[in-house]
C-alpha cells in the first residue's frame, strides 16, 4: 500500500519524494509506505488552505455542522473498514478497535454536529447597552496527533476546528498514519470543498515542526507526549498561536476501604490494560486500602493471570501487542527498573521471564505485568510507562491515598472506588488531575472538558471548549 499527502483536495505524492515504512506491530511486516513529508508540503497545504478558508469560514456554523453529519454518514458506511485498518496498524485487538475507535471517531462528528445546534447567540445586558460576543475562526489550524487512539483523537479535533469555520492541516503519527488516510479519502469522497481539510504524513521534528513553525497558522492542538510537548510549547509560544496541549498520565485507581470488589476488580484491570495500556488515562497506579489490599491483589493477579494476549485478528484477543518493538523495549526496561527498585513480580514480566506470549515472535507481545512492593516514590511508580504495566500499592487513611495520588508530575485522570459515591465525589476534588471518575472508568460525555494539569497538559477539550479553542471572539458593545 502506498499513501500519499491530501492537499487542496488530491492525494500526492510529498514534493521532495522522500518516503518512510509503516509496520504491522502484531508482525514486524510492512503495511505501507508513506511520505515523509517536509516543509515544502506543509507550504503547499497552507496555500491550499488560505485559499479555502474565505469560503469556508462564510458558512454559518449550523451550515458547517451539516457537513459534520455528511462526514459522520459516510464514515459510518466504513465502520467496519475503519476497525479493520486501526487494529492493523496499531495491533489492537478488533473488538476493541470496533467499540472504541471506529464508534467514536464518527460520534466526534455526530457530537459536535449536535452540539452546535444547541449554541445561544451570547450576549451581555447592560441597563444602557448590550454586549453581542461575536466568533469567528482561528484561521488555519495544525493538528498534531499521536499513535494509540488514532482516529478518535485526530477526529476529536478535526470535527470542532471545522465547525468553527477553520481548514485544517493534520499530522497523525507516523507510526499510525492509514485512519489518518481513510478520513481523507471520505471526505474527498463526500467532496469537502477542497484545501479545507489537508493531511501530511511524517516525523514530528520535520513535517511536524514546519506546521508548528509556519506563520500562517494560527492556532495547535497537539496531543502526544509529554517532552514532545515541551518542543511544541516552545516553538509555537514565541509566535503567539493559541496552543492546546493533551499530554502524558500516570494515574492512579484509588480503592477505599468499604469498596466492593466485585465491581472493583474488573474496573481496575480495564483501566490498566486497555489497548495493552496505551492511553493516557488508564489506571497504571493502584492504590488500595490496606484492609482491602491481600483479596484486591490474589483477585485482580488471578484475572490479569487469565487475559488472552494474542492476534489483533482474533475475536477472542484481549490485549494485542504493544505499538512497537522499540515501545516494547522500554516497556521491559521499566519492568527491569522495578527489580531493581525492589519491587516483586506478581504477574507477566518481561519476554525473557514469561518466554514467547503472543502468536508471532516478530510481534511486540508482552503479557500484561503487575508489580507490587515498591515505593509510590519510586521511579516505576512515578515514570510514564505508556505499556501493560501496573504498580500496586497500599494505604491507610483517605488523606495518604491523595497525597499517593499526587505525588507524581502528572494530573490527568484518576478513579476512585467507594460504595459511598458522596465521599468519593468528596474526595475527587483533591485529586490533581482535570478528570475524575468515581466506580467507573472512561465513562465519558463529550459536553465535559477534557484534559490535565501539571505536565498532562494545558487548556481542555470538549464540548464549549472545544468551540472557544477553535474560535476568536469579538465582544461587540452597543450603546442602547
Ligand atoms: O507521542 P509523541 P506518541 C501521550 C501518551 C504518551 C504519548 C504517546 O501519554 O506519552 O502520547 O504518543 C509528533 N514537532 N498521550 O508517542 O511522540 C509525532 O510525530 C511537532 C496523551 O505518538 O509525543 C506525533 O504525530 N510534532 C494524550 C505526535 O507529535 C512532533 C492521549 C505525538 O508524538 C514533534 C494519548 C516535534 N518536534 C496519548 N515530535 C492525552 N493526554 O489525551 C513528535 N511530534
């Protein structure tokens, strides 16, 4: 398979010709080439864009939102074909793939087409004025994306900047660049009016810093990796775009002493190990109770024990390798780290202790991993690991489960699990994280903001927001 750039509404080939392999995680074989694209694309989109963006922004916004239905219509033709070339190329199991990826990445669209339709003019009453808050489009807008949830996060963005009236130029990673490809082709195929939505593939340091480095846009939102937002923020401040960063996580699943762990156990290891743990919110910290922690720990190491890592293919698969050989790399040497750390394998383990765990020894496979003993201070325990590695720990009172909670640079996410949802709503509002669920995990309302604090990030995504990143606004106060 060979994948091209979309620019002004064709696929071509990147201008100075050079191109780069996209494998199959679950194999090590190659899928397809794509361009790696350099700054010369990233001018040729913004051109295209500058010339679409006058039209385009004259829309009106419910007009917009009709052509989010179009998008989410004609994406909902290929759910199957979309399922299908995210777990190829990301190695997640299909099942997951099916549910979570291609579901949401067309509800991003029905959502937000929706969403719209419920928007009040603003306004502001003064006893001899009136204040009409006027929006209108950043402009050209870079979105930058990385590789776990690839549609779904690339969508989640691409649907608010376009119902803002902005035209796009997108980035996904390039280690996931087909959902990416896909999206492309539907809208060429739904004739989106072309250089409204333009898409370069390619390394973050090249293609990616020519759009966060490019004068003509005016606004990025970037979700990735932490010291990659570090890059991102510091390249686009000085030139004053408006920036939104959605970065790494390392969040904590809190048990309380009157849990039940019917519900608990099976919570805890979704939060831990969907998509083999690749997505920032998952539960990579277990903090329990101390009166809870001995039948949480023999229940939660029997299930992880029984889960079926295998072939993205397979129906049965729970968890598929991880993105990448290199990604599994580092993942078994954090699992060294925790040996080293003192900590004690209760579960998995790297593939020299758990020998060959998945179909393909050319495939990243590695059984999802539960370690305990260690400090909450230790590195493990503190470090994004961004793989199926989780730590446990206990606690004693409420007030030492949050400062557990928050003792690490991250504050993303976290859950916690009570039979008394008032004092876990209570006790949410002292984790430093921008999201907290309490007996549940990734239960979410598009409407809610989205997003972290300390080094998980800057601004939120979501409903409202969503639309106010997405937009400039103009207070215009007239005199009764
Ligand atoms: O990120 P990377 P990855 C985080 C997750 C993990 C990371 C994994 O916590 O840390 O993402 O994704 C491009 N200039 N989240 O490894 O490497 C790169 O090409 C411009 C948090 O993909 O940061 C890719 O397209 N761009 C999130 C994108 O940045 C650059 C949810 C991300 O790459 C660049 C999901 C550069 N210099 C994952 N270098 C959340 N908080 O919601 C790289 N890129």
């Amino acid at each position: 398979m060979i994948i091209s750039n979309f620019i002004d509404g064709t696929f071509t080939p990147p201008i100075e010709g050079r191109m780069m392999d996209d494998t199959n995680p679950a194999n090590g074989e190659l899928i397809a080439k794509i361009p790696r694209a350099s700054i010369s694309d990233v001018d040729a989109a913004v051109l295209a864009a500058n010339q679409a963006l006058p039209k385009w922004a004259a829309l009106t916004m419910l007009q917009r939102a009709d052509w989010l239905d179009k998008i989410a219509d004609a994406l909902e033709e290929i759910k199957e074909e979309i399922a299908q070339i995210e777990s190829l190329d990301t190695g997640k199991p299909i099942s997951l793939a099916r549910s979570v990826d291609a579901t949401r990445s067309i509800s991003n669209f029905r959502f937000f087409a929706k969403f719209a339709r419920g928007q009040e003019p603003l306004t502001f009453e003064m006893s001899d004025a009136t204040n009409f808050v006027h929006t209108s489009p950043l402009g050209i807008v870079g979105l930058i994306t990385p590789w776990n949830l690839p549609l779904y996060l690339l969508t989640w963005k691409v649907a608010p900047a376009l119902l803002m009236g902005n035209c796009i130029i997108a980035k996904p990673s390039e280690i996931t660049p087909l959902s990416a490809d896909l999206l492309a082709k539907t809208m060429q195929r739904i004739n989106l009016p072309e250089g409204v939505f333009n898409l370069v593939h390619g390394l973050g340091p090249e293609v990616g810093q020519a759009i966060l480095e490019n004068p003509h846009i005016s606004g990025i939102s970037f979700t990735g990796g932490t010291s990659t937002g570090r890059i991102v923020a510091r390249t686009a401040a000085p030139l004053f775009k408006k920036l939104s960063l959605e970065l790494g996580g390392k969040n904590a699943t809190i048990i309380l002493d009157d849990a039940d762990l019917d519900t608990v156990v099976p919570g805890a290891v979704r939060a831990a190990f969907t998509n083999s743990g690749q997505v920032c919110l998952c539960g990579s910290r277990i903090l329990i109770h101390h009166s809870k922690y001995d039948e949480f720990c023999k229940r939660f190491v029997e299930q992880v024990d029984a889960m079926i890592v295998g072939d993205p293919s397979d129906e049965s698969t729970q968890m598929g390798p991880v993105i990448s050989m290199e990604h599994l790399q580092k993942i078994e040497s954090y699992i060294d780290l925790a040996i080293e750390e003192g900590g004690e394998i209760l579960s998995g383990g790297s593939r020299a202790m758990t020998g060959q765990v998945g179909p393909n020894p050319a495939g990243a496979f590695i059984r999802p991993t539960v370690i305990g003993g260690l400090e909450h201070l230790s590195r493990t325990s503190t470090e994004e690991i961004f793989g199926p590695v989780v730590t446990l720990h206990s606690f004693s009172t409420d007030d030492e489960a949050i400062e557990m909670a928050n003792c690490t640079e991250y504050g993303l996410a976290g859950s916690i699990w009570t039979e008394d949802a008032e004092r876990g709503k209570e006790l949410a509002k002292r984790v430093e994280s921008g999201i907290v669920w309490v007996n549940t995990w990734l239960h979410r309302d598009l409407r809610t903001p989205f997003g972290g604090v300390k080094n998980s990030g800057v601004g939120r995504e979501g409903g409202r927001w969503s639309l106010s990143f997405f937009s400039e606004m103009t207070n215009v106060c007239v005199k009764h």
